[in-house]
C-alpha cells in the first residue's frame, strides 16, 4: 500500500477478497502469538503523542515503505478517514483515540491498560485512556509478510476506538468482526478518497492477514474475533458497502 496515489477498482478488489476466501488462502503458519485485539482493562499510560502525518517512502521487505513509515502512513490514512466523513454518517463530533505507538511486550516497563500490562506480541485499544498501541514484534512480523499487515491492524484497533465514540446500540455484540468490517470500510474508503492506493498483491496480504489472526472456531462470544471466512467476510462487507453496512441493521 501506498500513500497517497490514485485506486484501482474498489469494487473488484472486495471481489477479489471473497474469491481468495473461497480457494483459500495460507494461514497455517501464525506469528508468535497470533491475534491482534483490543484490551478490556482500563488506565492509560501517559506522555502520548498526536496521530503523525506522513507519507511512505524507503524501501522495506516488500518493495515498499519501511515498517515504521508504514505505520506512521496507516494511522495518518485511518484518521484521516474518520476526520472526512464522521459528520455523514454520525451525529456529535469527532475526536481521533490517542497513538502511544510501539512498545516491547517482552520488556521490563511494558505499558498498562489498567492494572494489566499490555499483551506481548499483539496490539490494543484501551477504551479507559483512550489510545491505541502495538508490540512492534507483532508489526515486523506481519510486514514482513506485507505491508498491508500493519493498515489492517491499524485500522481494526482504531475501528474499536470509533466503537467506543458510538451510542451503545450502534456496537455489534460481535465486537471484532465489526471492528473488520470497520477496516475494509475506512481502507477502501481511503481509496475511493484517493489518499491510499492498492498494490500488486495488496488483496492477498489482507486475506493472508485476517486469516492468521483469526481464531480457530467461529465466533461465539464477545471476546472472539471470528474465525478466518468470518473475519474476511465482515471485512469484506465493509469494503464494499462502506460503514453504515457494519452497524446492527445497517441503522445510523
């Protein structure tokens, strides 16, 4: 992925995603720990930064942006989206969750949400605090399968951010899987804006992704991000149909 550029067909690349669900796509190799979620726990820690601006630009381990200007691209992309069209599609205003940004899971001094460090190998939304981290074990990982990875990831914690801004009825009791459907919304919709582009190959990282991360059974409970055809089918319904379609009964 790309910032900024101009979109291939939106559309086709939502189709693409359901046909790699249906033919299957890699998942049986997972990273250290292998899911991405949002913490339950409240309590911030402090001194975060503002979202960066920014652009990709060296080369990485797939031809384009290093893992960290991909990552400072991907929260510049996602909020920008949220910052252009909150006011279509929700009343009140918006304000973006704070970036902590990286932090090492495996180190003394781990950041807490609440009283509980952050979860090693894995990124969060902390609702009480309001901020958004990720263990850059994870994020290396991930981008060296793609750089796709680390939008994906971006976009879903921050979809949990924009779940905690939302009257309670508007949050699917399928917390995670809506969270996707928020991504494929906020990542084709930043196409469609024209502020990110698809790449050769960019269709196959996401479904590789959504499929490593998911859990191995269907989704059952609140904590459950859904297992790999339910996170690329939420993910893909909001890439087609924007994010009204990720709202109980579509409602606004």
């Amino acid at each position: 992925m790309a910032v900024p550029w101009y979109p291939r067909s939106w559309a086709a690349l939502g189709a693409a995603l359901i046909l790699l669900l249906v033919t299957g796509c890699g998942g049986d190799d997972v990273p250290p720990r292998p899911v991405e979620s949002s913490s339950p726990a409240p309590g911030p820690p402090s001194g975060t930064p503002a979202p960066p601006t920014g652009s990709a630009g060296s080369a990485g381990p797939d031809g384009g942006g290093s893992v960290e200007e991909d990552i400072q691209a991907a929260v510049s992309v996602t909020n920008t989206y949220w910052q252009t069209h909150w006011s279509e599609l929700f009343t009140g205003g918006y304000g973006p969750p704070r970036v902590t940004g990286a932090y090492d899971g495996d180190a003394p001094g781990t950041p807490v949400c609440g009283d509980a460090p952050l979860p090693d190998d894995n990124a969060v939304y902390c609702p009480d605090g309001d901020y958004i981290a990720w263990d850059m074990d994870l994020m290396r990982w991930g981008h060296a399968r793609g750089d796709a990875w680390v939008y994906l990831v971006i976009a879903h914690e921050w979809g949990h951010a924009v779940q905690n801004r939302l009257d309670a009825g508007l949050v699917d009791l399928a917390r995670e899987l809506q969270a996707d459907c928020l991504a494929g919304a906020v990542l084709f919709g930043a196409a469609q804006d024209g502020t990110l582009t698809f790449e050769d190959g960019d269709t196959e990282e996401l479904a590789d992704a959504l499929t490593a991360l998911a859990d191995r059974t269907p989704w059952t409970d609140v904590s459950d991000h859904g297992d790999a055809s339910q996170r690329v089918s939420y993910f893909s319904r909001g890439a087609r149909s924007g994010v009204k379609s990720c709202l109980p009964n579509g409602v606004q």
